[in-house]
C-alpha cells in the first residue's frame, strides 16, 4: 500500500492496494479510481474507500464505480485490517484462477449450471456471465470479474452496459438476490447466514440492495412468503380434491 499525495503514485508504485477518501481538495475519490481504472497497469489493484460520507448514493456509485469496498467513518482497525485481508486473499484467488482457468472460460459449464439463468444469451458476454454464475458467491466486483477475462473494468463496464444496458456490477447482485430469494422463502437460514453464503461481508449492505431491488427487507418479504405459502397450498389442496370429488359424482348430477 501507499499513501496517495499524487494521483501518478500508483502507476510509479503499483502497490497491492489502495485506500482512498472521497472528500479531498484537488480530486475527489471518485475520479482517483476512474482514472486507475482507466489505466490497464492500475486497473485490478484492489480499491477501498475509508470516508465519512456514508449515503446511500454514495456508497452505490463508489461500488458501481469499481470500488472493491466501502468503510465509513468511524471504522476500527480491526475493520480496516479485515477489509484489507480479505481483498488481498480474493485478489490472489483470482490471480490463480485466471491462470488456471483462462484457456477455459469459453467452455460451457457442467450440467449443474442454472437453466433457468438470469443472464441474456449474448455469446460475447459469455464468459462474464459464466464467471459471475461461478463466483457470485464469493463477494466478486467488476474489478474482479475484469481480471478474470482480460479487461479493464472500464472498458468492460462500458461493453456490458452498451449490449444489456446493465453494468456488471448489476448483474452480480441479480445474480444473488435471484440466489436470495429461495433461500429466504425455503430454508430457516437466519438473514445474516444468507448473507454471508451470497458473499456479502455484512448484512447491512445485502440488507440494502435486497430492499432497492424488492421494496421491502429481507425479514419483511420471508414473512409475506411464508403468508402466501400456506394459502396456495390450500388452494392446491382444494383442487386435488374437488379433482377426486368430481371423479365419484357426476357433474350432471
């Protein structure tokens, strides 16, 4: 890491990662992580935001942006250092996989893959769908994803966008909230644990994006599934046995 007193410090450095404020007198956040995104020798160094401004809209364009997190002041130590653990392990996670992995991206995926997929049949994307599909789980960010197929997230976001009219990092929170949504409607889970299993580092932040894509939380919405539930059962029920009734009399009867 380094410290940031010039926006050419990370193309002279290339340090593992950067933290970066919004609110700073020559340049704010914003256009520091546009411009190193821009940049193909700076565009997967992991980026963290640590600011006071903490607004919905803040937080939302900082992650479509390409941030790979969010802390707000106050944050303790122990946060900041959690937050950098885990982007320094995903970053050597992904480094390996892209080795690994790259020759296969275009492959297609084993049976178990999801038939019912959210994604468009667009074969050019191909390759950022079947990553987001197997990593989505993971916490992955356009950052992420642009590494895994050999773009710039800029110019990646700029080919997602212009053929679905969607960014990628929209597409990573469909994917989980349409993997939330059986979760929360079958199993007994607790909110945090699906959470946790979507990739989410707290249950705050999926919280959020649950509600801006649903209207309502996530503990709201399980509890007006599990009222509709019981009412089409019913409703099945009564047609089974209506079926059985009108099979022993007769219509005409």
């Amino acid at each position: 890491m380094v410290n940031l007193p010039k926006l050419d410090a990370p193309q002279k450095h290339l340090p593992d990662l950067v933290i970066c404020d919004i609110q700073m007198p020559d340049m704010d956040g914003y256009s520091v992580l546009t411009r190193l995104r821009q940049d193909p020798d700076t565009a997967i160094i992991p980026f963290i935001f640590l600011t006071g401004s903490n607004t919905q809209k803040d937080v939302r364009k900082g992650m479509e942006l390409g941030a790979d997190d969010y802390l707000t002041k106050p944050s303790t130590i122990e946060d900041l250092l959690r937050a950098i653990a885990v982007r320094l392990e995903k970053q050597a996670f992904l480094r390996y996989w892209y080795a690994t992995n790259s020759h296969q991206v275009t492959q297609p995926l084993p049976s178990s893959f999801n038939s019912e997929s959210i994604f468009p049949s667009i074969p050019q994307l191909k390759a950022v769908f079947d990553f987001i599909e197997a990593n989505y789980r993971q916490g992955i960010t356009l950052s992420d994803v642009a590494l895994a197929v050999g773009y710039s997230p800029a110019y990646l976001t700029n080919r997602v966008a212009k053929q679905t009219g969607e960014t990628v990092n929209g597409w990573i929170v469909k994917r989980r909230m349409a993997a939330a949504r059986p979760l929360l409607r079958n199993t007994n889970q607790t909110i945090d644990q699906i959470a946790i299993a979507l990739g989410y580092q707290n249950t705050c932040h999926f919280s959020r994006q649950f509600r801006q894509h649903h209207g309502l939380s996530p503990k709201i919405w399980r509890k007006q599934q599990q009222l509709i539930q019981p009412s089409r059962s019913a409703k099945l029920e009564l047609i089974k046995n209506r079926s059985e009734l009108e099979k022993l009399v007769p219509l005409g009867c």
